[in-house]
C-alpha cells in the first residue's frame, strides 16, 4: 500500500513538474515574442534616422518634422544645464536604470490603485520617449507594458545622451512648439546654448502638463512651477550658488512656415508618390521620407502664391476661397490656396473640398467630345428650346427661352439648354474623354445628363478641375499635375515629375475650345476679366443651383488659373455670382 501511495505521489510530482515546465515554456515564449517585438519597432523606426523633410522651393527650403517646425539638437551639442533641469525633475536615476525604473513603477502602482484611477505614470525618461514616438498616450496597463520593453530596446541601442537628446527634441511645449530648441527662440528669442538657469528651468516646466503651464494663457502657473524646478535643482546640487534666478520675459516669436497651403499640399503629395513607388501605406510612406532624409524640390512660384493667398484673405467674411495655379508647360502646379489662415494643418478647401463644377465642367464633358465627334465648327447651330433628357430638364439662365444659337454664343453666355442638347449626341464620348482625369469623387450616378452642366453627386476639387484644364494649353493633350517636381534622399534621386501625354482631342477640337473660351473673356461671362496684353486669354465660368458656388478656369498664355468662392455649409450669393467675383478676384492674382 505504502509502495502504492509513493509511486502515486511520484508520479503526480512528475505531471506537476512537467506542467509547470511546459507553462514555464509557454511563457518564456511570450516573452521572447513580446521582446522581438519591441525590436522589431525601434529598428523599423530608429531615433537617429527620424531626419527634418525639407522642402525646397526656388533657392529657399525649409525644414519640418510631421508638417511642424523642430530645430533639433544633436546630442553632442545639448547644453549641460538642460540635461540636468530634465533629469532632476523627470527621472533622477536616469543614468542608472535600464530604461525603466521598478521604484517608480511600483510607487505609481500603489498610488493608482489607492485614487482608483490611471493618473500616475511613474515613466522614465526613455519610456516617455517610447511612448511619444511610438504609442498611443492612452493610460492603459497594456500600454505601459509596451512601454517598458520599447524603453529597454533603446536603452540597449542608444547611448544615455542620445536617449535625452532625442528626449527633449521631441518634448511638446505648447503653441505648436516641439523641442527646446526651438521653444527658446520662440518664446525667449534665444538659442537653447544661451539659455540662464532661470529661462531652463521655465521651460522645462511647460512640457509636465503644457496646457496648464502655457507661458502664453497660464503664465502665473508656468512661474509657479519654475520655482519649484529651481528649489529641486537647488537641493541636488546641480544649481550653482552664483546662478541667478531672474524673472523670465516671455514674447512670443511664432515660428512661422512660408505659404502654408502649398507646403502641406506638397508634402502630402510626396507621401502619395512615396507610398505608390514603395507599396506601402500613407503613414509608412511619411515615416519613410523622414528616415531617409527627403528633399522635396517644389514648383511654387512665391508670387502668384502671395497675390492668390491676398486675393483670398481680402473676400468678404463669410466668403472662402481656394485657388490652383499651373504653368501649362511643365505640368508644375505654382501655388494652392485653400484658406485664409497662415497656418500648417488647415482643411485646404483646393484640395479637400469637392463641389460642384457648373458650367466649368462643360468645355471638357460637352463640346470637347461634341466638336470632336460632330466636327462642328463654332459658328455651327445648336437647338436652344427647352428639352428633357431621363426626367432632367435644366432652363437657361433667368429663365431665357432661346431659339437656335451658335456654339460659340452657347460657350459665351454659359446656355444650358443647347450644351444639354449637345451632350445627347456625345453622351458616351463625353465619359470617355472625360476618365483620363481622375475625378476621386467621380460615381456611376455621374453618368448621367445633368453632369452635362456640372450637377455630380460629389463634385471635384479645385486642383482636379484645374488639373485637367491643362489639356486646352498642351494642343490637346493632358498629363497630371503637381506641385513636386523632385523627391532626393540621404541616397540619391527617389522620384522625379514626367509628363505622360495621353491625347484627349485632336489639335482641331482644341483650337476650337480655345476660341470658344476666348469669346467668353471677349463678350461672354467672364468678360470682367479680360486682359489685352497676354498673346492667348480665354477662361469659362460656372456658377451652381442658387448661385451657391461661383467658379472660374482661366488662361493666360501657358498660365492655368482655377478659383472656387461659396462657403463650406452651401448658401446662395445671388450679388457676386452676377458681378462674378470670381472673376475679378482671379482678374487680381494673374494679372
């Protein structure tokens, strides 16, 4: 019996042996996962790669970290001052630990459970950075996990002072300012190698919460907690006796970045580009430029920038605006105005607003493939009476019962009832020819007659319709546009702008068009902006259902204009639409 019993007991030790490796097993495997992936993350992303993409635009760049202005520091140049400040108030055994700290760990531990809520973090400096670079700012357990093992891959990659570095480059100081750098110069006019204890210690105290220490809305709170900084400095010795602590003046440099619309636009079409060359997602193919350091060579013609950006700021208040230049012979877009503010991270009304087109839509969905198809000449007959096509029966402007009218009048005055007649007879030309110019927002419910007068369910943006614009100054031909001309990286030539010709009509159609647009800059509708310098002018207005949006496309030599006035929740402008001050603004930026 006893024999029994052991070799049960033995064996029930043996299973419970053998289960407790196997779980020992499954567990160091979690955790070998668990650390590949945090390597995986800092190589896919190394700090030392995380390079400024500069944006060129004739002899001038600049440089911008995620569409912001950074001025960094390297790590040889952080100044001893700012490196102590940071370490005593962020994380004293900064030199010590391994990238996380298991005294502060616990402590914040301890306190969240006794408050029942995840306010204290207990993070290390290089956890901070993992979280800013990394992860979300979500207070989770699971985050503060990833947190740890991305802190200790960088620690085993990076010295300390490259850690601390990349620390204080990457810390948010209010305002749109990242960095200590370029937080001195914009709030004290000073590099950060010139900064007193007193100015250190009041910046520092702006990243721990920077809505609360704000120096521009919160500046009692921003003092309060330099004192404090001061005192701790003070009791680890790392304040010197003769260090004096004056009262810091703040004024307010904002960093500014020149012609923000086009800059941001720019940008995100490189990414674009960037994303379709290498297969990869937008946010990889912006991570991408910033490792490899990309210069992004521009078209932008600061003159006509400045003019459209004035043209637009000087609408009526509860008018908005957007604006697309091209120069037609290289198929370079020279400026995008999508608002009024001179500020990075505007909605761009140019490129992100889709509306609809008018009448602007008809010299390239109705008589473009009508004159190719019929060879009409302007001078040909078009029936005027009303008419219905599928239940759509459109009237004239104000109304006009027209008779027989020529092509060229029908162009002109913007008629709406011989361009429906027209686009019968081309219907299915008309969808063909109009499908080499990408419309993003272009459905099947589009094709349909009332496009024929620019009635589409989404509508196009201002640089599209521009965009294929380009066709009428290139003989017929049509190759995209855009604003980059150039992508360079730390390796060489990434991405260059090619013009592609893909041959929408003939040199005939074309000729005719131009004509046409001529006549309504000369007596038509755009008459108001009519200039007799330039060796070509030719344009075509469009205006929506209750004169809701006022558009303009128009030409001066090889120069493309588009303009687009309404506001954002559609409204009617009757008093503009029929002084088209559309016109006369775009009259203003080519002039």
């Amino acid at each position: 019996m006893r024999i029994t019993t052991g070799y049960l007991l033995l064996l029930g030790l043996t299973v419970c042996l053998l289960l407790t490796l196997f779980s020992v097993s499954d567990q160091l495997q979690v955790s070998r996962k668990l650390f590949t992936w945090a390597d995986v993350q800092t190589t896919r992303q190394p700090l030392t790669s995380y390079q400024p993409i500069t944006v060129t635009y004739g002899k001038k760049q600049v440089e911008l970290y995620d569409g912001l202005r950074r001025n960094d520091l390297s790590a040889s140049a952080l100044p001893k001052k700012i490196e102590q400040t940071f370490i005593a108030i962020e994380d004293q055994r900064f030199y010590q630990h391994a990238g996380y700290d298991i005294t502060g760990i616990l402590r914040a531990f301890t306190e969240n459970q006794s408050t029942d809520q995840k306010g204290q973090g207990g993070s290390t400096i290089t956890q901070q950075l993992a979280r800013m670079t990394y992860l979300s700012n979500e207070k989770t357990y699971t985050r503060k996990i990833k947190e740890i093992l991305i802190a200790i891959s960088l620690e085993q990659k990076y010295s300390k002072k490259e850690l601390l570095t990349a620390y204080v480059n990457q810390a948010y100081f209010a305002n749109n300012i990242y960095g200590i750098n370029l937080a001195a110069s914009a709030y004290l006019g000073k590099q950060a190698q010139d900064l007193s204890w007193s100015e250190v210690s009041y910046l520092a105290a702006i990243p721990n919460n920077p809505s609360l220490y704000d120096p521009l809305r919160q500046p009692k709170n921003t003092e309060k907690r330099q004192q404090r900084i001061l005192k701790i400095l003070a009791s680890k010795q790392a304040l010197p006796k003769q260090a004096q602590t004056k009262k810091v003046s703040v004024s307010f440099n904002k960093p500014v970045i020149p012609y923000p619309d086009y800059i941001d636009a720019s940008i995100k079409e490189a990414v674009r580009q960037t994303a379709t060359i290498k297969n990869i997602d937008y946010e990889e193919a912006t991570q991408y430029l910033h490792q490899h350091g990309a210069t992004i060579a521009t078209y932008l013609d600061p003159v006509e920038q400045t003019r459209a950006k004035q043209a637009i700021q000087r609408l009526p208040q509860d008018i908005e605006g957007a604006y697309v230049g091209i120069d037609g012979r290289t198929r370079g877009v020279t400026a995008i105005v999508g608002h009024k503010a001179n500020l990075t991270g505007q909605f761009n009304r140019a490129t992100q607003s889709f509306r609809q087109p008018g009448s602007t839509l008809k010299p390239l969905l109705v008589y473009g493939p009508y004159l190719e198809k019929t060879k009409a000449t302007l001078s040909s007959p078009l029936d005027g009476r009303p008419v219905c096509f599928d239940g759509y029966c459109p009237e004239n402007s104000g109304n006009r019962i027209l008779k027989d009218v020529t092509i060229a009048d029908a162009i002109a005055y913007s008629y709406n009832t011989p361009a429906l007649r027209a686009f019968s007879v081309s219907f299915a030309e008309g969808l063909k020819t109009i499908r080499p110019f990408a419309f993003s927002q272009w459905t099947k419910a589009d094709n349909s007659y009332s496009s024929a007068l620019g009635g589409l369910k989404y509508g196009v943006s201002p640089y599209e319709l521009t965009n294929a614009y380009t066709t009428l100054v290139n003989d017929g031909l049509y190759s995209p546009a855009s604003p980059v001309r150039t992508i360079t990286l730390t390796e060489g030539p990434f991405y260059r702008h090619t013009i592609k010709n893909d041959r929408i009509w003939s040199s005939r159609t074309n000729q005719l068009l131009r004509k046409g647009m001529t006549n309504v800059m000369t007596y038509g509708t755009g008459r108001l902006g009519y200039d007799a310098k330039p060796s070509y002018i030719g344009g075509k207005t469009g205006t929506t259902n209750d004169n809701k949006d006022m558009w303009f496309v128009g030409i001066k030599n090889q120069k493309i204009g588009g303009i687009w006035l309404g506001a954002d929740i559609p409204r009617p402008f009757p008093v503009e639409a029929n002084s088209t001050l559309q016109v006369r603004t775009w009259a203003t930026i080519l002039r």
